[in-house]
C-alpha cells in the first residue's frame, strides 16, 4: 500500500511539473517575447576589424594578432557550445597580463597635480610605457577602430585589466609630453569610450565604458581644480564632457541580453551558476570592484534556471512572458530618464504558478538592476560637474554660485534630483546628491563632488579668455 501510494504522489508531481512544461502549448509567444529575443544588427563585416574582438584578444603575445585571438575565444563561447567562459588559459593569450595592482603601475595618475606629476616623472613614465609598449601600441590602434559589441546572447565576460592599463599610460604620455597632446588623447579616448557605451549590447561592455570614462573625468576634474589651469583644458573641456544622450543611458541592449541568458538557459539546462554557488566570475568581480557596485551585482541581475529532480524546468512559458513585460517596462524607464525603476511585483503582481511550482520558488526571480540605473546618472553627474567646473571659473556678474548653477540650464542640473547642482562654500565643492538623493554636504561618500574655483567679477584680465564654444554651457 506504501509504495502505491508513493506512486501516486510521484506520477501526480510528475503531471503538475510537466503542466508547468505544456500550459502554454499551442499558444504563439507575444511579440514582446519575440521581439525582446531578437539580437542586435550587425554591420561589420570583417571580425578582424572590429574593436570588440581586439578587445578579448588584447592581452595576446606580442607576436600575434588581438583580433584573431579574441574571434577563436568568442567563437568557442558560442551558445551552441555551450562553454560559459572565454579560455584565457590557451597558450599565448594572456602573455601580455598585468597582476600588480594599478596604484603600483601608475601612481600618479590619483596625485593632487597629475599634470605635472606626469611631466616631472617622465623617466618613470618612460620606463613602465617601454615595459608595456606593446599594450600601449595596441590600445592606439583601438582607439581608430570601429566597434560593435559582439557578447550579446553570450555568458562569456572580457578581461579588461590590460586594456584599462594601457588606457591611463596612453593619456599620462600625452600630457608628460604636452598638455595640448594630452588634452587630444583625452579627448579621443572619451569619444572612443562613449561611443562604446552607446552601443553596449551587454551590462559588461556598459560597465566597462563607464569605468573608463569616469577615470578620464577623475583626472579632468582634479586638472579643473588647479589654481591655474591651462587655457587649452578649459576650451576643449566643454567639448570631452557633455551630458550623456539617451542612447548612452539606455539599457536596452544590455536587459534584452539578461533575457535572452535567461530564456537559452532553461533551454538548454545550462546548470554552470547553481553548480559553482560559492565563486564569482573573476572579470565580473574585477568589473563589480572597480566600478563600485556590489560585490554580487552581477549575479543579482542572472536569472537562476530552477529545476525539478527530473531535470525538467521549473520556469512556465507564462513566467517568462511576465519577465518579458517586466524587461520592457524597464527598458522605458531607463530610455524615458526615470530616476527610478518599475519592481516586477508592483508591474505584474503574484505570477500565475502551479502548486509544485509555488512550492519549490513561492516568489519570482526579481532582477536588482537599480546599481547598474544609478551608475549611469552617477556618470552623467560627472560629466555635468566637469562641465560646471569650467563655467564657474569664467568671470560673470552674478553675485551667487547656486544662482550660476540654476542659470545654466536643465541640462546640467544634478540627474538624482532633477535640481541645480549644490555648492559647498565651506569645502569649495560643486556636487550632487547621489543615489541616496540626501544633501550630505558634498561629503564624498555619499554624494558626487569635486572641487570648484569661482570666478565671480570679470576683470580686465579675464576679457582674454578663451571664447566658449557653441557647445559651452549659457551663463
């Protein structure tokens, strides 16, 4: 009788997790499922040309070609086969890796003066850009070519030490040699960079981007604040800072790629995470650190693939068709510039589940993308404070710094509060709110601030300034 009875219970579980299998059988996907499945256009059509692969190949032996390198790693990542990782361990791949820690390889670059720091360490800068003259050569290169982020559908992260390395020894050369050469180098790579960002197709590629262009606005900012500062960083500034447009604080590419992971993975019954709950990724570690996002960031946004003992998913065609409501409402979010993203629970309330279902996952998977939204307003803060710090220094009649901040314009105000930006007379600071959006005195813990020198009075030394440009902010 015991074992009829378990029997029973077994073929009854049986049924109810293949119902969650078949419920939607016989029934098209929405088109926003569809649509939400659909990879990116692509125009390249030599994978040698394109700046992604160079990218994952960057690290290569000297003796050969980043680009071909980087196209076998990404061809053996294909989905089909299913590897979760690019194989940097394939001899000659990784000749090239830098493990000191950054602050040991360039040290200057945080000083309180870079500038000169860079020119009155230019037989150190020499020696570390000779040690690594081939990365150096190899990062000009990348900045001339085209890019088009190929890791969409793939779990697979890049490694992106080398390459950032490489990115603070080709601006610092510049300027050891000529502010006017490092102004251009600067200048190049945030065009490279943003350009990067805007058509990310991955969160990975997105982080990366903003990882070095926040590092190009750290030392902008720090030049910015000098007592005197050359004329040639305050006429090109206006033009390397500009507020981000909404293709680049889009999250559109990089939400489609979380779902796509997320549908292939019950597909396919890729168990790589669930069988490795203990380690993190190490590029995404490295990616989470630098750009200080949690430590789980990463994970937190991965959809878990949950399965019953028969190995049979446990994730319905309608559970999926929630998440494909869910990850277009937040994709408007993001590209409408709301300071805030829709929670799945408030979108869609308790999903439709079956009893076994209910039982093994009561609550739905919730992506936490809200650190990845708040480093793009925290980018674009830094980017309308550099370009705040410039106008403060040119010379005007108005007798206040937060009247200056309120005249320029909405579209430098702080991207937090929707407000002018706060002044710090006490710190000398210009800073926003943060993602906390309290008013913390500029303390830079919680809020994004930097250093501001005013011009209050014009004088007939300041009628010799720079001209601004047309794109200089209004007074």
């Amino acid at each position: 009788m015991k074992h009829l009875i378990i029997g029973i219970v077994l073929l009854w579980a049986f049924f109810q997790v293949s119902s969650l299998i078949w419920s939607s059988k016989g029934q098209p996907p929405s088109a926003t499922f569809t649509r939400l499945l659909e990879p990116p256009q692509h125009r390249l059509v030599d994978p040698y040309e394109n700046g992604y692969f160079y990218l994952l190949g960057f690290a290569a032996a000297a003796s050969l070609d980043p680009a071909k390198v980087g196209y076998e790693m990404w061809m053996e990542t294909t989905p089909a086969q299913g590897a979760s990782e690019f194989n940097y361990g394939k001899p000659g791949r990784s000749e090239l890796q830098i493990d000191l820690p950054l602050e040991e390889i360039l040290p200057s670059w945080n000083s309180e003066n870079p500038a000169n720091e860079f020119r009155n360490t230019t037989a150190r800068l020499q020696t570390v850009t000779g040690r690594n003259r081939a990365l150096l050569a190899r990062y000009e290169r990348w900045l001339s070519m085209p890019f088009e982020d190929m890791g969409f559908g793939h779990r697979a992260t890049p490694r992106i030490v080398e390459i950032f390395v490489a990115h603070r020894l080709y601006v610092a050369d510049g300027f050891s040699r000529q502010t006017a050469l490092g102004m251009q180098r600067l200048t190049q790579d945030m065009h490279m960079w943003r350009n990067v960002l805007r058509d990310a197709t991955t969160i990975a590629t997105k982080v990366m981007a903003q990882i070095v262009i926040t590092d190009d606005l750290r030392l902008l900012s720090t030049l910015l604040s000098q007592p005197v500062v050359n004329k040639t960083v305050l006429a090109m500034t206006i033009n390397i800072a500009p507020p981000l447009t909404a293709a680049e604080s889009s999250l559109r590419w990089p939400l489609q790629h979380q779902f796509t992971l997320g549908v292939q993975g019950d597909h396919a019954g890729d168990l790589t995470r669930e069988r490795q709950p203990e380690s993190l990724n190490a590029q995404e570690q490295w990616l989470a650190s630098t750009a200080r996002l949690p430590e789980q960031a990463f994970r937190q946004i991965a959809h878990p693939h949950e399965r019953s003992f028969l190995g049979i998913p446990l994730q319905t065609r309608e559970t999926w068709e929630m998440y494909a409501t869910y990850y277009q409402a937040m994709m408007h979010a993001t590209e409408a510039g709301q300071s805030t993203l829709p929670k799945l629970h408030e979108l869609t309330g308790t999903a439709r589940q079956g009893i076994v279902e209910s039982l093994i996952s009561p609550t739905p998977f919730e992506p936490d993308w809200d650190p990845f939204h708040y480093q793009l307003r925290e980018t674009d803060a830094r980017l309308r404070l550099a370009a705040l710090q410039v106008a403060l220094r040119r010379p005007s009649a108005q007798t206040t710094v937060p009247n200056r901040l309120a005249q320029v314009g909405s579209s430098y105000y702080d991207p937090f509060s929707g407000l002018p930006m706060l002044w710090s007379p006490t710190q000398q600071k210009i800073y926003s709110v943060g993602k906390d959006r309290y008013d913390d005195g500029g303390d830079a813990s919680f809020d994004i601030s930097v250093p501001a020198i005013v011009s209050l009075a014009p004088g007939p030394k300041d009628s010799q300034a720079a001209a601004p440009s047309r794109h200089s902010i209004r007074h």
